[in-house]
C-alpha cells in the first residue's frame, strides 16, 4: 500500500513544527502519520530550508 505523498513546503512545515517548544517529534509524527525515520531523513534533506527557498 502506497503512503501519503507531501509536497516539499509541507515537509518543511511539518519540521518546523516539530521545533517548535513543547512539541515533541513523537507527537508531530503521530499527527501527521508519518514515521520517525521518515521525520529525521526529511530534517537530513530539508532541514536548513526555509519554505520560500523550497520553491
């Protein structure tokens, strides 16, 4: 079965929100149903990005 495709704004707002204080990277993962190992790989790819340079 195929997983849930994310554009690349929303894969650096899904990192973004996971800095964020008091959020944990469990809890963003649980809430947008993506895996830990999914969250890191994206933060290794994505992460100095900001949403405008992604364009």
């Amino acid at each position: 079965m195929k997983g849930k495709r994310y554009t690349m704004e929303q894969k650096i707002r899904i990192l973004r929100k996971g800095e964020q204080r008091g959020a944990t990277i469990t809890d963003v993962c649980r809430e947008h149903q993506v895996s830990e190992q999914t969250f890191h790989r994206w933060k290794r790819e994505f992460g100095m990005l900001e949403i405008d340079q992604a364009k």
